[in-house]
C-alpha cells in the first residue's frame, strides 16, 4: 500500500448509508459524500470515525410539537465488519481498549475507500468506557473531551494498528479530531528517544495536516478547560507549547487545529471571509462545500439523466448539459418526486397536501439561527398572499439537539403556526428528519427555503441537494447560496437590502418582509401563470449548481489546494 499517497479523513460523524444513524445531519452527510466522491474518483483515502451504537437519537414530536427523543439503535454486524487490531488510550489514567470495525464505500468505478469506525464497547472496560463511543454529541462537557480523546488519539493509533505508517495527509473535518494532532506530536518526539516534542516536530506534524471549518461563530466551537484536559490526558506540558494548545486558559480544538494544519479552508467563499476576520493570524481559504449527484438525484431525476446525459455518474460536470432536456420532460420527473413526498406527508400528518398546490420545503437542524419560523412572521401577510395571488403549502423538518431548549421551541412555534393557518395555508412537520426523508424532501418540494441569520451560515447543502434535482432556492444571501443564486435563473434571493442594516441589528422583520415580497410578487406568479419559465428556472438549477455544487468537483480541490499540492 501507498501510505505515502493516501489520506486519513476523519470526522465526528460520516452518513454512510441509511440504516447506520453514525451522523446527526450536514456535517456527516458533507463527510459521506466526501467519501463517496473520493472512491468515485479513485482518490486514496481512509476515513476514521466512531461508531455510535446509540447513533444521534430518534425524534418523536407530540400534537404540540414537543420534541422527545430515544435511542437509535441499530444492528452492527449487519453493516461493518470488526478488524483484528486493539488499541489503547489513556483516559484519567485508566487504560481504555478500542476495537475497529470497517465499512468500504465503493465508487462508481470500483474503488474502494475503507471507513473505520471506533468503539469503545469492550468487556475489558469499565462501563462507563464502555459507553463512550455510544451516542453522537451525547453527555456533557467531559464526556464529549473522552469521545474527542478516542477519534484523534485513538484513530491514529488504530491507523498504525491497520498498517497505515506513512499517510500522506491527514484532514481533520472540523475541530473534534484536533487531538490527532497531539499524537502525531508524540509519535516524531518518540520515535527520536525525547520525552517531549519540539518546534521542529511542530512544523513537520503542521505539514501532514488540513484542516476544514465548518463554524463561523466562536460560540460553536469546542473548549475544554485546561485542567479538565489535564485530568484526562494525565498530562500538564500544554503551557510549554501555549501557541499550539492554549487559548484564554481553554484547550480550544479549533485554534489547534488551526496551529497544527498547513492547509485551512472554509467551506464557501463568504464563509472563508468570515473566518479569516475571527482568525487572523492564520490563512484560511475557500473550498465550497457540494453533495453527492448519483446519492442526492431522486429515482425519476436519475432516469431523466441516464437518458439524456450518459456518463453524469461518473463526471458531474455533464450535468451542463441538463439544459437540453426536454422542459415536459424535466417537469413529469418532479412530479413523479413530489408524489412521493406528498403521499408521506399526507400519511404521516394528515395534512391533506396537494400535489397542484405550490410547495415550500425547508428542512435543517432546529437551531434558532437558522429561523425556522422566519415564514411565520406576519400570519396576516400570508393569508393575504395566499388569498390574492395562489396557494402555497409547507413542508418542514429538523431536529434540535436535546439540550437546546431554543431549537425546540422553534418547532413548536411552527406548530402553532401550523394551527393557526389551518384553513389558508397548509402546513406540514416531519418527524425524525433523517437521510431517506432528506432525499424525499429535496426532490419533491417545488422551492426550496432557506432563511439563516447571516453570516451565521457556513455553507449549507439542502439547496445544492435541491439544485441537483430541479428545485430552486428561494434564500437568504449566505452560505453557498452568495455563489449559486442567478437571481431568476438558478432561484431568488431575499433579504438584499437588509444587508445594509448595521451590523448586529436584528433584521428578521426586513427579512421576512423580502421573503413576502418574492413568493408574492415574483415565484407564487411564474409558478401558476408562466410556468414553462418556471421550468426554465428548474432546468437550470440543474445545469449551473448540480454541475458545480457537487462533491467531485470539490474533492479535486481538495487534491490540487490540500492533500497533494
């Protein structure tokens, strides 16, 4: 094997298949596809994570929409296969045995990316160490400096353990993996007989590494009190190397990823601007984030483009070319994707939708800066829009993390909205927002929303999901969408003017206002009375994001800017 050509990938969660819950939602999708483009490509790769037996959680929402959540278990054997090899960490002096097990993602070629997945669940194990590797972003501040102990410390090991002895790279997909940094330290000052590293190791660890962020605001990145960290790691030399692991007395994983990478990127072009002015003294670049065309294209959009665009599985560039489709054509496709989410919803929800009723679709974790309930602003203003100008309908989902108390009350105001519009717009909330609902979702509404706080979105990826098949965006200039939008092209924006707002005004009033005034004046319109530019919008969104915002193209970024430059 080429170690010295392959690159070690690891994330905190990676979406590998439906049926294994080892991810909470865009950044373990973002890792899955990254994987997947990678095999499709026949880029050397290895990815690591855990393997959360417990997955993220399982949502149940109630009539009033009060979120409870319960394990999601799922059957192991049936999905990995356990690895010989046993490792150990140290963990406040106790020894902790880790095992592996393995999943391969095979592209579309043949080849082959292997994932190993840690696990903590030993009978060699205390039983709290047991369930360490158990449940994604699960327990508190202590448990959560454990999990981030076993994926960067332990991953390394076990890559050792499998062979891998001289990785070309190793790419830390946001900060929980900054510790790999740590034992890479470690390995350099063993392998020369020191009891401690040096600058040199530093510079030569600082090569080996890229670094990806995903966070575009200090409140979201992981901290850990330097005496918690000494605590467990049984160690106190972190105050020899403060400009390495300190910042303000914390152990702050994005700073040291940030001290230990060559390479740091962010993951759109506004999002990278955004980053550079909260980190300086580092240079950040941009790779935009994409999604995965073959996992991503409902049934219907695939057989719309193996007829018309042989070979797209193999180069999502093809995807130009969707403009040549036949507009009957693209437009039988949607529908077909839209009865199927529709038969889902009215089963579930009994919403009672309509397939000729113009669909919203808006689903994303349930966290307030991503202003869910934005829509529901002026209820008034939407009765009227609906009255005046054509019905609309709305189909949400998303869960919030169980101890944000904020994230759940937003989808109970969307219930409330829900009751309170009953009889002018109809509304939906999907329960236990997940991979298989994600694919009905992005394929079957008719626009897909987007109304994040700015500039608190990194990327985002439903839309490029949405693109991919035909649905545009109607969305807030952040993220991705800053890229994408060709206003009345590939969607529309909204909230332009509320951009000259002074900075950190609350501008969700003139946001929402924006978002009136485009499903009014400008999509509710072409929709019902000129829909053949409606199609035109539709095809392309295909065209210009699907050939753009897609994980192959970014992945060879990735190689040209990070892994083998």
């Amino acid at each position: 094997m080429q170690d010295d050509k392959q690159v070690a990938y690891f994330s905190m969660e990676i979406a590998l298949e439906p049926g294994m819950p080892t991810y909470s939602g865009g950044l373990g999708v973002l890792a899955g596809d990254t994987i997947r483009a990678a095999a499709d490509r026949g880029i050397r790769m290895v990815a690591v994570t855990l393997l959360h037996r417990k997955g993220y959680f399982h949502q149940e929402l109630d009539d009033r929409g009060r979120q409870t959540e319960t394990p999601a278990d799922w059957p192991v054997e049936q999905f990995v296969k356990e690895l010989p090899p046993r490792v150990k960490v140290s963990i406040e002096g106790r020894t902790v045995s880790l095992r592996a097990w393995k999943y391969e993602v095979e592209g579309v070629t043949g080849a082959r990316v292997p994932v190993v997945l840690l696990d903590a669940d030993l009978p060699e194990n205390s039983d709290w160490d047991r369930r360490l590797t158990h449940w994604l972003y699960g327990g508190d501040t202590w448990y959560r400096l454990c999990q981030e102990i076993v994926l960067g410390i332990g991953g390394v090991r076990m890559l050792r353990a499998l062979g891998h002895a001289n990785l070309a790279r190793f790419h830390m997909n946001e900060g929980h993996a900054g510790l790999l940094g740590l034992e890479l330290l470690d390995e350099r000052a063993r392998g020369a007989g020191r009891n401690g590293f040096n600058h040199d190791d530093v510079e030569a660890v600082r090569r080996l590494c890229v670094f990806t962020t995903h966070t575009p605001v200090p409140a979201g990145l992981d901290q850990f009190p330097l005496d918690l960290v000494g605590r467990a790691l049984g160690r106190a030399d972190f105050a020899e190397h403060h400009d390495v692991f300190c910042c303000d007395g914390v152990l702050n994983m994005t700073y040291l990823a940030l001290s230990l990478s060559h390479y740091v990127n962010g993951v759109a072009k506004k999002h990278a601007e955004v980053s550079q002015h909260l980190y300086a003294q580092y240079r950040i670049d941009a790779i935009t984030n994409g999604v995965h065309v073959p996992t991503w294209a409902a049934p219907s959009t695939r057989a719309l483009f193996d007829k018309h665009i042989p070979g797209w599985r193999e180069d999502s560039f093809m995807l130009r070319y969707a403009l040549s489709i036949p507009p009957d054509e693209v437009r039988a496709a949607h529908a077909e994707a839209k009865r199927a989410l529709l038969e889902r919803v009215n089963h579930e929800t009994g919403a009672g939708m309509k397939e000729a009723v113009l669909t919203l679709g808006f689903a994303r974790r349930a966290a307030t800066y991503k202003r869910a309930d934005l829509l529901f602003r002026d209820l008034d203003r939407l009765r009227a829009i609906a009255a005046r100008t054509g019905r609309f309908q709305v189909v949400f989902a998303g869960k919030a993390h169980p101890r944000d108390e904020g994230g759940k009350e937003l989808i109970q105001h969307v219930f409330q909205a829900r009751d309170a519009l009953r009889d002018h717009v109809r509304v939906a909330y999907l329960a236990n927002y997940d991979w298989d609902l994600g694919r009905l979702l992005t394929a079957g509404a008719d626009v897909w929303v987007n109304t994040p706080q700015p500039p608190m979105e990194a990327s985002g990826t439903s839309g490029m999901k949405a693109a991919i098949n035909g649905v545009p965006s109607l969305s807030v200039l952040d993220g991705w969408w800053i890229e994408g939008c060709i206003e009345g092209i590939t969607g529309w924006a909204l909230g332009e003017r509320c951009d000259l707002m002074p900075a950190g005004s609350d501008r969700r009033d003139c946001d929402a206002e924006s978002l009136y005034d485009k499903l009014e004046h400008v999509v509710l319109p072409l929709y019902y009375k000129q829909h053949g530019r409606f199609l035109d919008v539709m095809r392309h969104a295909m065209a210009l994001n699907g050939a753009f915002f897609n994980t192959q193209r970014m992945v060879l970024q990735y190689v040209l800017k990070a892994y083998f430059e």
